[in-house]
C-alpha cells in the first residue's frame, strides 16, 4: 500500500515501510499501564497513560513528559483531557498558564484560577519554604540570572546567598523584599562571613540587586513582592496559575519560575499528592540559562517530590533560537529533553525533523510519521515503546477543551 494520508484518522493508513517502525511494542505500553484512558491505539482498543503508573511499571525512569505539536493540533485539549482525568484518579494537577487558556478547565473542575497579574489582588511568595530547604537558594540565584541573562559570578551568588540568610534572620516571613534590602545594605556581620567589608559586598552584589528590584519594584510590583495573599490555596487538588499578564513584561522566565516555586514550596507538605505540574510555553524556561538550570533541578528531584513535569511546546526549534550551537542554555535543554523518556508528538513540519531526531533521537521514518499525522493524533514514545494513539475526548470535556471558539463565533 502506497497511499500517504494523514496518520491517525477514523480508518489507520501506513505504508508497509513505515509499519514496522512504529509496531514494536506499540500496544505494550498502553496496555501495561493501569492510568487513565487517552484514546484509541491505531493498532486497536484503548491506550491508558499515567506518569506515575508508567514509572511503576519500568517503563521509563522518570516521570516526566514533554508534549510538543504545531498549533491547533490538538495538544492542549490533550493535557486538559489528561489533568481532567488524572484528577479523578486521585492525582494533583498544577497549571502554570503563560496564555490564560486554562480558566474554562479550572472552573469546570470547580476551582477559581489564580490570576497574576502586576498590581494585582494576587500574590505569591516564592521563598515561603521552609528556611532549611537549599532550593531557596538554588531558586533565589536562577531568578536573578534569568534576568540578567547570564550566569552569575561567584562574588553575585555569595552576596544573594548571604543576603537570604541575613533575611531569614529576621521576624516574620522571608520574602523577594527583605533579600533585596539586605542586598543593597549589607550588615557588618553578612560581610564579615564572607571576609569583606559591608561596602564592598554591596557593590559585588548591585547588580544582582537591581535586576531583583525589577521583582519587587519594577514592571512586576505587587505579584512577588511579599507574602501569599490571604485566602490563596496552593494546596488544592486543582491550581491554575493565569500569568498571562506578565507576557507584555518580557519576564516570563522569571515569573514562570516564581509561579512554580511557589506552588512546589506549598505542595512539599506531608498531605501532597503525587503532582502533575504543566509548563505551557517551556521554550522559554529551556531558552533561559537561569530558569533552565532552576528547572534542570526540578527533573532531577520530581521522583523524590512526586512531581510529573509535563513541558508543553510548539516546535523544538524555537529552542535552538534560544542561543548558539553549545552555549549553556541549548546544553541543559538538550540535556533535559534527552531525559525525558515520555514525548507526546503531535504532526510536525517536515522543517522540524531535523531538531526531532537531534534533540529526541528519532528515527528518519518516526520523523516522517510525525510529519503525517492527522489532527488529534500523536505520536506516543513511553520508553522503549511507540504507540500512535488518536486522543478521545468526552462529551463532558468538550466545553474546557475548546480553544477555537474566537475563530468559530
């Protein structure tokens, strides 16, 4: 058979050339996994899917998933099915939602997204762990060099590191405001730890302190600048985080990662469930060395959390845009692609294949059927297995999946 039409449709057409590359094992995984159901397998009954479960099977050694497709595709109304019925299974779900597309789903699951926005009602404090915890420190250092774009020097990250502990010092909540204040005026005993005078270490960490500025008194007042807003549940079993607000601002790395260390500090209770935490337009986490290094650390430590970090991309291109061939940011992020061993492709351009097959190791034919593959159809590769799965989507779900009703109306 020769006919090329788009894979995943109503009636499953493949060459005999491309079958046998995507038959190996294709049922397995979906079958050994007792998740949720996401739809049809080409190859015949339901295809089911849960990080978690996929991980207790050995099928994979992380729970982490990247999701990647050409808009309108189907990708989003995928991971809204998914969250939906992870819920259900007992799971947490997380959204951090760069493009406020998400509040149809948080209201259907009967929750109120938070909305971020600069002098808005909403705040978060990103340093509200506990002050023990050694990821404030990680997280306090990848804000700053996210913003400046850069990494930061030894005498940069000593000064925000002493200012933290100065901070921690103090009565009350630790917040962005305190380590700015103990950065611009550094106590005689902070420096003194560090064997410089408190004019000196001012100076090596001014730089550092101007870009956290810009968190608490610059285009960003009022979303990090203190403590969480009363009345704020970031301990809920749904979370949906609108910072579509702060796109305009040109800070989304740095507000991504403010959102999703917040919310990871108040999930790190003893009550958390296992969490599956979404990153809409991870390009730009990947893209920036500071919050790429910061969510580098998150992959690492998600089996010791409980967290399924499901990375949500249009083309991984855009990530080769982010910087030079071997430059620190496009290091990690192919590094942290290479990890991931859960990627749900939907159809590419045949421009992609290229970064498909660098960046995710396929195959020349996986390359080709991701390039065919129709609307709501993906390519699933859980481990070692490949499945192409077409997504169902429920009666139910349709009113939150729905993100082409502007177009329509």
């Amino acid at each position: 058979m020769t006919r090329r039409a788009p894979i995943g449709a109503t009636t499953q057409l493949l060459t005999t050339r491309h079958a046998p590359a995507v038959a190996a094992g294709l049922h397995d995984a979906g079958g050994a996994v007792q998740g949720m159901v996401v739809g049809t397998c080409s190859l015949g009954g339901p295809y089911h899917f849960d990080p978690f479960d996929a991980y207790a099977e050995g099928l994979v050694t992380n729970p982490n998933v990247l999701v990647a497709g050409q808009v309108g595709r189907g990708k989003s109304a995928l991971v809204k099915c998914l969250l939906a019925r992870a819920l259900a299974a007992g799971r947490r779900c997380v959204v951090v939602d760069p493009k406020g597309e998400y509040t149809p789903f948080a209201e259907a699951m009967g929750a109120t997204p938070l909305v971020l926005v600069p002098g808005g009602k909403v705040r978060l404090n990103p340093l509200a762990g506990s002050r023990e915890d050694t990821d404030r420190e990680a997280l306090l250092g990848a804000l700053v060099a996210a913003g400046m774009e850069r990494r930061l020097e030894p005498s940069e990250r000593a000064a925000l590191e002493v200012a933290l502990l100065a901070a921690d010092g103090l009565a009350g909540e630790t917040t962005l405001c305190e380590v700015l204040d103990q950065l611009l005026s550094p106590s005689i005993a902070s420096a003194r730890s560090v064997g410089t005078t408190p004019e000196a270490l001012a100076a090596e960490g001014r730089t550092a302190a101007l870009e956290l500025r810009r968190l608490v008194l610059g285009e960003l007042r009022g979303m990090f600048d203190g403590p969480t807003s009363a009345g704020v549940d970031l301990d809920g079993d749904v979370v949906v985080l609108d910072v579509s607000g702060a796109m305009r601002t040109g800070a989304l790395p740095a507000v991504l990662s403010c959102a999703a260390a917040a919310i990871d500090a108040s999930r790190r209770q003893p009550r958390a469930a296992r969490t599956i935490l979404v990153l809409d337009e991870a390009w730009s986490l990947l893209a920036n060395e500071g919050a790429a290094r910061w969510l580098q650390s998150g992959f690492k430590l998600a089996r010791a959390r409980g967290v399924a970090h499901v990375l949500v991309l249009h083309r991984l291109s855009d990530l080769a845009a982010a910087g030079p061939d071997g430059s620190v940011q496009s290091s990690i992020a192919a590094g942290l692609l290479r990890d991931v061993e859960t990627s749900v492709l939907f159809a590419q351009p045949p421009s992609e294949a290229g970064a498909l097959a660098e960046l995710l190791g396929l195959t020349a034919t996986e390359c080709d059927v991701v390039g065919r593959l129709g609307r709501g159809a993906a390519l699933w590769r859980v481990g070692a297995a490949r499945s192409i799965v077409r997504h169902a989507v429920g009666p139910a779900e349709l009113a939150f999946v729905d993100t082409d009703q502007a177009m329509r109306g």
